[in-house]
C-alpha cells in the first residue's frame, strides 16, 4: 500500500467561516459524544495509521473525491459539533455564538468523509463473499421472442450503454492476477465500496464496559451523537456533472426512468441494480413484471364490466324489478323495527341494474381466469428471476454469504455447542430467553389481531345504529328537499351506510396500520433475528398478518356474514339483544362489497402517494429553505445530498408490503369487482416513476445490499393466491345470486316445480322472495310510524329468502328450494375449487422455475470459471516455480533429464 493509501485514510472537511448566529441550546451533550465519534472512525479503518486532516472546500459542487483528486469519497459521516468550553458546561441551557462553517445558519456541522484504500477494500471483499469478473463471458447471449418487439421501449444504448458480461468468482486476495484488474481505482465500483464501508462502520466498536461492547453506526445514529450516514449520489439528478470520469448514472436514471416523459419505457434494471444494489433492482423488476401482466388481467377484467353493463338493461330479472307490473307490486317488508316503512321492490330498479354490471356470467368467466393468471404470473416470475439471478450473479448467493446483524452480535454473551460445526459460538440468549422472546412477540401480535376485530364489530355497530338513522332521516329529507330529488333513487339508506362504514373503515385501518407498525418493529427486535434476511423475514409475517386482518376483515365480514344470519320479519336476530342484524342491500351484498373494495383500494393508493411524493417533497422543501445561506452559492456534493430524505431501513419492506396488500385485492375479491386490475395497473404506472422519482431526486443514496430473490414475499404471494381460488368460488356461491338464478333456470322453472316445458327466468323474482303476514309480527319488530298512502288492504309483505309461507304446516321455516339452492351452492365450491386447483397444479408442473437453457448456460459458466481459474493458478505456480526449476536444471549433470515448466 503506498504512502498515501497508508496515511489518508480519513479526513475531516469544513467551510470557511461565513458570518456568525446566535443560537439556544437547550440540552447539555457530554463530551462522551466526541469520543465515540472518533472511536468509531479509528476502529472502522484500522489499517496501520490514520490521519485526521482539516480541509478547505475547493468550489468543486460535482467532486466525489477528495482534494487530491485521487481518493474516491466512499461514505460521508455527518455530526454536529458540539464542543463547549468549561463555563458552558455549567448549565443546562446554553447560550453561544456558533461559527457558521457549513450551509446551516444554526448548527456547525461536520462531515467526515472515508477512504477506503486498496488493500482494505481486498479484505472486506473476500470477508463478504463478493463476486467480481475473471474474464469476459464468450458464450453467445440467449435473446427472447419478445425482444424484437419490447427493445423499441428500452433506453437506447448510445445513452445507457450495455453493461459488460463476465465470468465471475467469489474474490479471494491470494488470487488477484486471476481477477480482471486494468484499474485498482476502478476495479471495485462505487456501490461495492460503499457497501463495504458501511459494513465496517456498522461493526466499529465505539465503547467497552465490561463484558458488553457498544458498536456499530447504528446505534449512534438512532443517539443522535451521528446526524447522518450515508454514501454519496455520482452527479445532481437534472444538471449533468462536469467531472471527466463521472459516470453520471443518477442523471441518467432520472432522464430515462424517472421522468414523467419516461412513462412508455422499460426499465433499465441493470443499471438501477448497478447503482442501488440487487436488493432494489429486484423489487422494480417484480413491480414491472407484476405491472406488465396486470395488463393482461385489467383487460379480460374491462371486458368483463363492459359486458355486464351493457346486458343490465336485458337481464330479464332487472326487468322484472323495475316494471311496474311485476317489481311495482311487490310490497317488501320493513328491514328495521318499529321506524321502518314498507316499500315497493322497483324503487331498488337502479340498484338491481348496477348489480347486473359485476354479477353475470361473465364475472363467472373472470374469476377463473384471475385464478389460472395468479399461477401463470408467480410461474413466470420464477423464470424471469432466475434469468435475473443468472445475469446479476446471485445464482449461488448462499445463506453463510449474509453477516450477523450487530445488534445481535452485540447482545453473544452465552456459549453453546453448533449443533454443525460442534463448536462454541457465542448466542444472544438461552433456548428458555428464545422461548419467552417468541412467545411475547405471539402473544403481542394475536393482540393487535384481536384489536382489528374488535374495531371491525365497532365498525359493524356502526352499520347497524346508522342504518336506522337513516332509515327514519333521509326517505323524508330527499322527499322534502327538491334539490336532492334526482338522487331519491340513487342514495338508499343501504348506500349510506355502507359508503360512510367504508370511510370510516379506511380511517381506522390507517391509524391502526401507524400504531402496529412501531409494535411490530419492537417486537422484532426483541427477538434479535440473527440475520438481516431473518429480520425482514420474521418482520414480514407479522406486518403481512395485520395488515391482511386489518385490510380485508371488512371485506370479509361483507362477503361472507353481512345478511346470512338475520332470521325474518317476525322473529329478526339481534346483535347484543339490542341492534337487529343488517340485511344486504335490495340490490344484494355484492354491490356494498364493491363500493368497499372500490373506496379502499382508492383511499390507500391517494394517501400511499401523499406519503411517497408529497412528504418527501414538503420535508426537502423546508429543509432547504431552514439550511440556505444568501451568500452561499455553492455546496459540495456532500452537503447537497445531507439536505435530502434517508430511506430508512425498512424504506423498500413498505414498497413491497403496499404491492402486496394490492395484489390481495386484485385477487381475493376480484369476482365481485372486475375493474381492480384496472385500477391496480393505473396505480403501478404511477407506482414505478413514483418510487423512481423518489430514489433519485428526493433520497439520500441507499447503501447497496445483495438479494437474490423478493425473499419471504414469494411463499406469502403463493398463500395468497391459494387462498384466492376459495374465496372467489364463495363470493359467487355464497355472495352473488347467480347459483340461485342457475337453480331456478334449470330446475324450479320447469316442471314438475312449475308449468313451463322450457327454461326461463320469468318468474325468478318472485321465486326469491318469501312471504310474511303483518299480523305476525310482534311488538318490538311492527312499525309504529304511519304507512304508506298505497298501502290499503295489504295483509302480506315479501322478503329475501327461501322460506314456507304463512299458514304451511312448517311456516317460516326453510323450504325444500333452499336445500336445492345450498346444495348447490356448495356442489358448485367444490367442483370449481378442484377443476381450479387442479389446472394450478399442472401449470405449476409444465412451467418450470429455471429454463432448461438458462440451466445449461449456468453449468457451462461455472465450469468455464473453474477453469479459468485452475488454469490461472497454475499459471501462477509455474511463475513461481521457474527460478527453481532452472537452478535445479542447472545444478543436475544428466542432460537427458528435462525440468522445464
């Protein structure tokens, strides 16, 4: 290592002084602070000496070096200075004149800027297993069918040019002339290093007291005694850099990715690989290859809805509602006690068409295809992640790869046996501390799950009490109020529960969502996962089982329960013995349960993108404003990138977790909702340059991390799309009327049940409906309020249900038609389910995960690289055996005997 390596490996840079400003502190920081700040630089760059320099800023806004021009600034660490003299430290509150040596007016940072130096980046890229290039990949790159037509949305190549393909191996020290090294400075790229840096800083010990050690950036940073750390973006995202060798990729990502005028484009993935690491190239590949097959599903999905809404005026059952033969004189029973009115069935005509549009034959047609398109998409994402893994080198991307987390590290203070190894290893508790970690963190979740429930019977009460309110307030205030008589038909006390128990649904999950997720994430962590991957792993599950409870318990309870235990007018069931249980709609269940999915869906897509692109934009925004100097024109590259958002941690867990809550949606209740794709795919268009535009313009640059694959959310998006098949047949079993409408078509319609010969709907409506005498109703459930002017000489009132009429030996209970109507309900689960599940399974059988291409040319590779790098070794054994070689041939008289290499 040279001189310069050897002694430069750290630098402290600040401005010169540019005015003074008062200002309060209000907390006294011990000097501790300062100590651990250096500790923790020393110990991270423990070479064989360190040097500390002040540096003047050269006017250079575009540098990522030092001032040399030569050492590449690999991670920047920023504090606020502190120091204080001895009369300052007296009382609590302070008042003094700070030096303004950077862009803020009230408080003087620092930026301490790191080097990794040759020889330090060699080791730490053998410790974490890196893969780097031996030699050029000579084998004939496979090209898909659909090249020809997608390479017409790809950035050309003259801006984005085609990264070069390489045979690869873990990079060992002792083998570096094996390794492809035209330029030391240039062998390891930018995210590469910073990775390592990171890693080093994130196990740098900054305190000892007795046996527990404190290490790691973390740490000091979640103190505050760090403000920021974080590595630095190549060039600004709208000004090209004017520094020769910058490779100007923010630039570039943000011309031909993240830009509005970019939203026909494909993604350029290996390049954001390049720049953000796997971790973020994987999860924007599975968001547009989710994206790119939505299209297919929004479109059947459009067909269906369009389909459905031009037959809602033919259904011949609709029709029947609304004439006014038929629907006009059928009087329907009360549907609350004692303030509810009778009411004339064709008053729900409009209702009964709009359920026309999403319960046909179609939608029939559409949920067996999302189910066959959720196989088809998860089998095809499997091969393209393959294909991913093969170019981006994470093919043998083992678990023994991924370091310990340093919290877990830092908490080793009990020994056991490695039941692999047979060795001592240092654990973070016992097997019985593991136990009551576990079993806290279950007990904690079932909590919360228990919460969500509670909320969603709050949420249900809601219905019930409302449902009356309106029942009683808003016939007589549309009737009354000329303004809102055009919309008589349209706003139904049903309507009005459902839309404002929706709202008031999207507010609670919010909120809820806020709380657990600060629960959840401390829960985490007093597990102590081992690994990073078993962090976000164990933080997964419980985040995707709230969230599933949280966001589709109302769905659920709507799909499933709402209006399937009510009993009938005489004799209602009651909730608490105080609220009667709430019916469907006239129109059915299935309408409310779109109106649900339509305002949640809605409602979470506007408030992630608040979230996403306002906040982020408002924070930077007053950020800058707060930290402007007037005099001051120009901030080094450092300073510009301090004044931009951190990602967070857990910043791409969210983006996954709201795709995945999405695509719950998109599939678990798509029978009753057939433009969610479309809506999804409107949303992940705007999604991918959201998330683009963020990472780029309003984000500090992320550290890069290695992936393979999306991890735990492939098993939980296979749940969910078994899952999705059951409650699919359901909602059209048990939620819609189409088996009713099958049962009477097929067989209540001709005889012997009737008089027709031929198969018809005439007559459906009134089959569906029972019937009831007013003089059985009791009490508490007879309306008290005066009846309608056409309500003369009515002894009877109808209902939904198939139940024995007044005066039958069995009266009010259910009839044979009902028997025949569940039996089919539940003949038609079971022969769906098996006839879906079992075409799942053979597309899951046909399609396989790796193409067997893709396999062969993976074989090929790594014989090809184990050759190379026999070859090279014994390249390099002859080297140094040829001295040897030639004095010994030297030394021996037998001219017959040859020793040359």
């Amino acid at each position: 290592m040279s001189e310069a390596e050897d002694n430069d490996i750290l630098e402290l840079d600040s401005e010169t002084e540019d005015g003074d400003v008062e200002m309060t502190l209000m907390a006294d920081v011990g000097e501790f602070q300062h100590l651990y700040r250096f500790f923790l630089v020393f110990f991270a760059l423990s070479v064989t000496s360190v040097c500390c320099s002040q540096a003047e800023f050269n006017g250079n806004p575009d540098s990522l070096f030092f001032n040399d021009g030569k050492r590449r600034i690999d991670f920047v660490l920023v504090y606020e200075d502190e120091s204080k003299n001895a009369s300052e430290k007296k009382g609590s509150v302070m008042r003094r004149r700070v030096s303004q040596k950077t862009s803020s007016p009230l408080l003087k940072l620092v930026y301490v800027k790191v080097h990794m130096p040759f020889e330090v980046l060699c080791t730490y890229a053998e410790v974490l297993h890196i893969k780097l290039p031996i030699q050029p990949n000579d084998l004939a790159q496979q090209s898909s069918a659909y090249n020809c037509f997608t390479r017409h949305f790809y950035p050309s190549e003259d801006v984005i040019a085609k990264e070069p393909d390489f045979f690869t191996a873990p990079f060992r020290k002792d083998q570096l002339k094996c390794f492809c090294v035209k330029d030391r400075e240039q062998f390891f790229t930018p995210a590469v290093r910073s990775r390592m840096a990171y890693y080093i800083l994130s196990r740098a010990p900054y305190d000892v007291k007795g046996s527990v050690k404190k290490f790691g950036i973390s740490k000091l940073l979640d103190g505050g005694v760090y403000k920021a750390a974080y590595p630095l973006h190549d060039s600004r995202f709208n000004v090209k850099s004017k520094e020769p060798d910058c490779p100007n990729e923010r630039f570039l990502l943000y011309n031909e990715w993240a830009h509005p005028k970019s939203f026909y484009k494909m993604q350029p993935l290996d390049l954001i690989r390049k720049y953000f690491g796997e971790k973020i190239g994987i999860y924007f590949a599975w968001l547009g290859f989710y994206t790119v097959m939505l299209t297919l599903a929004a479109a059947v999905g459009l067909g269906c809805f369009i389909y459905g809404y031009t037959t809602r005026e033919s259904s011949t059952w609709s029709k029947e509602v609304c004439d006014p033969q038929i629907g006009g004189e059928i009087i329907m029973c009360p549907q609350c006690d004692e303030i509810c009115l009778y009411w004339r069935l064709n008053t729900t005509c409009e209702s009964s068409k709009r359920l026309c549009i999403f319960d046909n034959y179609g939608t029939l047609v559409f949920a067996i295809f999302m189910s066959v398109w959720v196989t088809l998409f998860l089998e095809f994402w499997k091969r393209y992640q393959a294909e991913l893994e093969h170019d981006w080198d994470t093919v043998e991307f083992l678990q023994q790869e991924e370091q310990l987390r340093p919290e877990y590290e830092a908490k080793c203070v009990y020994e056991r046996v490695n039941p692999v190894t047979q060795e001592k290893e240092k654990v973070p508790h016992t097997a019985c501390g593991k136990c009551m970690r576990v079993s806290c963190g279950i007990s904690t979740v079932l909590f919360w799950v228990l919460l969500i429930i509670a909320s969603v019977v709050g949420v249900i009460v809601y219905r019930l009490a409302m449902f009356i309110t309106f029942s009683a307030k808003l016939r007589t205030d549309l009737k009354y109020t000329k303004e809102l008589e055009p919309f008589k038909e349209y706003v139904t006390p049903q309507m009005a529960t459902s839309i404002t128990a929706s709202i008031i649904s999207l507010i609670i999950i919010m909120i809820l969502n806020n709380v657990y997720e600060k629960v959840a994430i401390w829960i985490t962590d007093f597990e102590l996962p081992r690994t990073k991957t078993e962090y976000e792993n164990s933080l997964t599950l419980k985040m995707f089982l709230f969230q599933f409870v949280n966001y589709y318990s109302s769905c659920f309870y709507i799909a499933f329960f709402k209006g399937k235990v009510v009993g009938y007018p005489g004799r209602p069931v009651y909730w608490f013995g105080a609220f009667r249980n709430e019916e469907c709609d006239p129109g059915g269940c299935l309408t409310e349960l779109t109106t649900q999915l339509s305002i949640i869906m809605t409602g979470k897509a506007v408030w992630n993108n608040i979230q996403e692109v306002l906040l982020p934009w408002v924070k930077n925004l007053i950020f800058r404003h707060c930290t402007q100097v007037g005099s001051e024109k120009v901030i080094p590259r450092w300073e510009q990138d301090y004044q931009l958002q951190p990602i967070g941690k857990l910043g791409l867990f969210y983006e996954y977790l709201e795709m995945v809550i999405q695509f719950g949606f998109v599939t678990l209740f798509v029978a009753s909702f057939p433009l969610a794709p479309l809506l999804a795919l409107f949303n992940n268009l705007c999604e991918i340059r959201v998330d683009a535009w963020k990472f780029t313009t309003q984000s500090r640059r992320v550290v890069p991390e290695k992936a393979q694959d999306i991890g735990a959310w492939q098993p939980i998006l296979q749940g969910v799309a078994i899952l999705a098949v059951a409650t699919n047949a359901a909602i059209i079993a048990f939620t819609s009327d189409m088996i009713p409408r099958l049962v009477y078509y097929w067989a209540i319609s001709v005889s012997p049940h009737s008089d027709g010969s031929n198969h018809t709907m005439t007559g459906f409506i009134n089959s569906s409906l029972s019937v009831f005498n007013i003089a059985d109703f009791n009490g508490n459930s007879s309306p008290i309020v005066d009846t309608p002017y056409w309500f003369n000489n009515i002894t009877t009132c109808r209902y939904r249900d198939f139940r024995n009429p007044p005066g039958h030996p069995n009266q009010y209970e259910y009839s044979i038609h009902y028997w025949h109507v569940i039996a089919a309900k539940l003949a038609f689960m079971i022969v769906v389910e098996h006839i879906v599940y079992f075409t799942k399974f053979m597309l899951s059988y046909m399609i396989p995960d790796v193409p067997e291409a893709l396999k062969e040319q993976i074989k090929r590779e790594r014989y090809l690289t184990q050759v190379i790098l026999h070859e090279t070794n014994i390249k390099h054994f002859k080297e140094l055996m040829k001295p040897v070689a030639d004095n010994l041939q030297d030394e021996i008289e037998e001219p017959e005997l040859d020793l040359r290499l």
